[in-house]
C-alpha cells in the first residue's frame, strides 16, 4: 500500500512535530527512540538504494507490502531491489532530509554515542557518495555525452512524472559545483536539474552533520570533506543561482542549469525559495531573499495562486488554480510582518470548509 511506504523527505518533515518534546533518553518508549529508530531505518533504505525516494515496510515489521507500486514498469539507472523500494527518483531534497534529521537529534539531545553506532557513518559516506556523481555534467570536456549516473524513464500522461532526453533530464553545465536533482520535493521533474533549493538545504545540513562527524573518533578526514563541500556550494549557489531580474533586481532562481537559462517561479513543497531561512540557509532579512520573497508573493511567480478565500503558492503537483496552505504556512514562518502574518492565518482557516472556524 502506498500508505505503509517511507519517503524519506516526508518521515523527516513528520518529526519535527515532536522535535520540541525532543530530549536525551535511553528509554524504548521515549521520543529519543522514536527519532533514532527513525535515523536508522533511513540509513538501511540509504545503504540499499541511495538514489531512490521512497521505500516499502522492512519484512520483519509485519507491515503489509502490497505489491503494486508506482516504479512498476520504470526504466531506473542504477537498479535497485524493487522488494525494498516502491518508487525511485533522486530527489536531492531527500539527501538532505536524512542529514536534517540527524542534526534535529543531535542538537537536541547531544547523545553523540549513537552516531557511531549502527550504520549512520555509512550511511553518510553513501550520501555523499550520490551527490558527488550528481555533479557530472552532461557533456564532457571534449563533447561527448556522459554516462549519466542516474535515469529515469516512466509510461506516463503526465510531463512531470518522467525525465526528457531518453531519462538523462535537461543538459547541466559542468564546472559549476551545482548538485543536480532529478525531481522536486513535490516529485515532479525538474525542468533544469540544478534545483536551487535543495541545494541550500543540502548545503544547510551537509554544515551541520559535519559537526557530528567531526566529534566523532577518527572521522576528522571525512568531516572536513563535508564542511570543505558545503562552502563550495554555498560559493556555487551565489554564483549561478542569483539572477539579475529588470523588476525585483538580485533574486534566487528555483532553477538552473549552469548554461545560462534559469526557471523563475517557486513551489510550495518544502524545499522552496520561501522557505529558505526556514531550514536556516540565510536569515530573512537577506536583501537577496527579500527581492525573491517579493517575486513569489506576486503575481509575476507562475505558481502563486489568487482569490477570493485564499493566496499562496501551489505547483504543478496539486495543478494550476489550487493553493497550498502548507505555503501560507510557511509564508508566516518567513515574516514579521504583522498584517501579512494576520491575513495568512485568517486565509488559512476561513478555507477549511468550516472546520476550522470558531462556532
């Protein structure tokens, strides 16, 4: 059933509800258990196929696997065992939300001994391992085209459920130090694969567990490789994903492909532009940040959706007209604007069909 699958973006996201009752525990029954139990089944499903999305119930849960699956009939490079996995696509927002997690733990409760336990090392080793091969261009330095280290072809109706060019996506630019994500936290594909926001949430997280690498014996090496990695992005980021709009002036793209073209538009799945300083790559007040906060809450974004009961981004994924309040969300979480932060929340409960209004 595609009720019992994990995706590893959305287990992440599903703990921070408890992230404020997070504390240090060794008790089976405590949240603390809850998150390593969490941290570990991620880093099993990284260690079976890191490239992939999505994942079927471990056989000694008891959990019902129903057989069907959305990968059924996909043409997926590398391939991966279709009895651990239900679906996929490399998403790189999914990377970083195993390293997300792993920090939300460690800063909570500081309980260092258990990331030398198990499998988490490992774990990271692979996920740096995948993003290393995502940085190869499509053509090489002479011309030729790349063996590309991930494909992805669908039967589908549906432009955004599969990869163009034979399941390679849209050429990237080599040199660029862009990681590239072949679909979106929404899994839609990406029109260009440098996914700006996911690389800020990588690059974000990659900082943060390089500290816990680097508390742990004997890993200085590996911690260094992946503070050295996230300046870079960072660097990478700043030149290639800043454009100069006539309008709005210095503003982030969602995406580019190192060649010159850039996608101006933002989505409300999480990784977003939006919600940049949310998962702590900058501060809200970064000028660049304000002038593509300012894009996005226009009608000059493709995706942001106006009307009568509510405003706020939506996405290819949920189709054109319809807003996601998860982006109205997030919009409050991004403001100190109080008026701004009044009608979000007025919007967001007046279009619940009357189940959120006081009687």
């Amino acid at each position: 059933m595609l009720s019992n699958a994990m995706w590893l973006r959305d287990s992440a996201n599903q703990m921070q509800s408890y992230l404020p009752l997070l504390q240090a525990s060794s008790s089976n029954k405590s949240i603390a258990s809850l998150y390593r139990g969490v941290i570990n089944l991620q880093s099993r499903h990284l260690l079976t196929a890191p490239f992939c999305n999505a994942f079927r119930p471990p056989t000694e849960s008891g959990i019902d696997q129903d057989g069907s699956s959305p990968s059924n009939g996909d043409d997926v490079y590398p391939p991966f065992p279709s009895a651990a996995v239900l679906e996929c696509k490399y998403e790189l927002d999914s990377l970083a939300a195993f390293l997300e997690i792993s920090t939300n733990y460690y800063m909570a409760t500081k309980d260092l001994a258990f990331f030398s336990k198990y499998q988490w090392i490992n774990a990271v080793r692979a996920v740096l391992d995948v993003v290393k091969q995502m940085m190869t261009p499509t053509y090489s330095p002479d011309g030729r085209l790349n063996r590309s280290p991930y494909t992805f072809m669908r039967q589908t109706n549906r432009a955004t459920e599969t990869l163009a060019n034979a399941g390679y996506g849209n050429p990237v630019q080599g040199d660029t130090g862009l990681i590239r994500s072949a679909f979106r936290p929404s899994d839609d594909a990406t029109t260009y694969q440098f996914f700006i926001p996911a690389n800020m949430m990588f690059c974000t997280f990659l900082n943060s567990t390089a500290q816990i690498m680097k508390a742990l014996n004997g890993q200085t090496t590996l911690a260094n490789e992946m503070l050295a990695m996230s300046k870079s992005l960072r660097t990478a980021i700043d030149h290639y994903g800043i454009v100069n709009d006539p309008k709005y002036g210095d503003m982030y793209a969602y995406e580019v492909d190192g060649f010159g073209s850039h996608n101006l538009m933002d989505d409300a799945n999480i990784p977003s532009l939006l919600s940049a300083p949310f998962f702590g790559y900058l501060d809200q007040s970064d000028k660049v940040y304000q002038a593509t906060r300012r894009f996005i809450l226009s009608k000059d974004n493709p995706y942001f959706m106006r009307g009568p009961i509510i405003n706020a981004v939506g996405g290819p994924h949920s189709g054109l007209g319809m807003a996601w309040p998860m982006a109205s969300i997030i919009g409050v979480f991004t403001s100190d604007n109080d008026t701004e932060i009044t009608i979000a929340l007025k919007e967001i409960v007046s279009s619940t069909d009357g189940l959120g209004e006081d009687p």
